[in-house]
C-alpha cells in the first residue's frame, strides 16, 4: 500500500528526456512537469478535472 505522505520514485520521459523524480502520489501531473521540470506549456485552469486546461498527451 502507498503511504501519501511519503515520497514515491518514478521515472518519465518528458519531450524525449527521461527524468527520475521522488515525488508525493497526491502531485497533479500538470504541477510536477511546471514545479520539478520548469516546463509551462500546459495550462492550468479549473484544478478540477473540468476544463481540459492541463491536458497532456501520455505515450504520443
Ligand atoms: S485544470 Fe485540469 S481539467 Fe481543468
């Protein structure tokens, strides 16, 4: 079972470029790639899972 308070690894590839991060399970996507990666293409808007804003496209 993952404990949300604690970290957990992942590695992903963003734009070609594979990344290793620890990273809280409760983190949106959309903050992990602006927060960690300094990458603000995606926009946020509603945090609700509404709009659509922070759509990424996952493996193409
Ligand atoms: S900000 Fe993600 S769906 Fe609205």
């Amino acid at each position: 079972m993952i404990d949300p308070n604690e970290a957990i690894p992942i590695q992903l590839t963003v734009n070609g470029q594979v990344r290793r991060v620890n990273v809280d399970p409760r983190t949106l996507l959309v903050h992990l790639v602006h927060e960690q990666f300094g990458l603000t293409g995606a926009n946020i808007g509603c945090l609700n899972g509404y709009c659509g804003t922070c759509t990424m496209l996952v493996d193409g």
